[in-house]
C-alpha cells in the first residue's frame, strides 16, 4: 500500500513523494551504476539520468514483478545505453574477437574476495576497460547469457565469452598483485 501511494504521488508530480522514492532506492542504485561507470562522476550522471527516466516511465509501470526489479531494468539500461554512446565514439577495439578456445584462464592462487575491501574490489571493476567491465557486469551481476549480452551489445557470443574471460584474469592479476604486495609488507 505504501509502495502504491509513493508510486501515485510521483506520477501526480508531488516533490516530496519523488524525493522519497529517490532517498529509498538511490544507495543501491548509485553501487549498480558505480560497477558500470568507470568514475564516481560518471557514476552519478548514470544515476540521475536513470532516475529522470524512471520518473517519466512511472505511467507505464504495470504493477507486474516487482517495483525495485523494475526500476533497476532503468537504471541498467541506463547505464549500458550511456557505456554504449561512448563506444560510438571509440574505435571497435573496445570488443575483440578471439579466438575463445585458445585462451587460458590464470592458474595463480588467488585471495577470496571476503579478504579484499569492497572498495579495492569496485576500483578493480571499474578500471577494466569498457568492453570487459560491460561484459562482467552483465555476466556476473544481472545473470545475462553469453547470447544476451552478444545480442545486447551486437557482438558475437564468443566475443562475450572472451571478453568475461580476459575480465576475470584482468581482476586476478590485480587480486595477486594486491596480496603479494600484502605480503611483501610488514
């Protein structure tokens, strides 16, 4: 009922009932978009233009599923939309085909990720180049197939595959080097 009265007052247009409805889902909003966007900055434009879009689709909310897993489908597109602008930009080499059968997955042992702070972790994600942070993200946190992400970022299927893969040897390499620096420290 509450969920109603809040959707209600922000598609009449009430302030207050869209601040509230910013001030309960912007915290969990604002780390989606921060695993998407490459900056504190850039995250916070994702952020405000994915509320912006919510506000403005709120009509066309059927009430099917849940509120919260809608509006995150905003704010994910949201983000993969604006990451997919700045590939327009950029030349193809953001995504590269390889050849996915050749390639090896990093065998070094590696540290758990409950003994790494969750901000080293995230400035990690982000400084992965946009095509493999894009692929990871899709991959890993919303559980998109290889085939969705190949048809959401017109790419081949073994191209999302090659582009997780080199994701996760990229964060390896970074997780050793963090841990044997750790060592090599008193």
């Amino acid at each position: 009922m509450q969920e109603y009265k809040l959707i209600s007052g922000c598609i009449s247009g009430h302030r207050k009932a869209q601040s509230e409805l910013y001030a309960l889902y912007a915290g969990k909003f604002y780390g989606i978009c921060l695993r998407y966007a490459s900056c504190q900055a850039e995250a916070e434009d994702m952020l405000q233009e994915g509320f912006i879009k919510i506000f403005s689709s709120l009509k066309s909310y059927r009430a099917e599923g849940s509120f919260e897993g809608w509006m995150k489908r905003i704010i994910v597109n949201n983000a993969l939309n604006h990451i997919r602008s700045h590939f327009r930009h950029l030349n193809t080499t953001s995504f590269e085909d390889v050849d996915v059968e050749n390639l090896q997955e990093t065998e070094d042992e590696v540290p758990t990720f409950e003994q790494i702070p969750i901000e080293i972790l995230l400035r990690f994600v982000q400084g992965l180049p946009e095509g493999y942070r894009m692929v990871f993200n899709l991959y890993v946190f919303e559980n998109y197939t290889h085939k969705q992400i190949a048809e959401l970022c017109s790419i081949s299927e073994n191209t999302s595959k090659t582009q997780l893969m080199r994701a996760r040897n990229l964060l390896q390499k970074k997780i050793i080097g963090i841990s044997q620096h750790a060592i090599l420290q008193p």
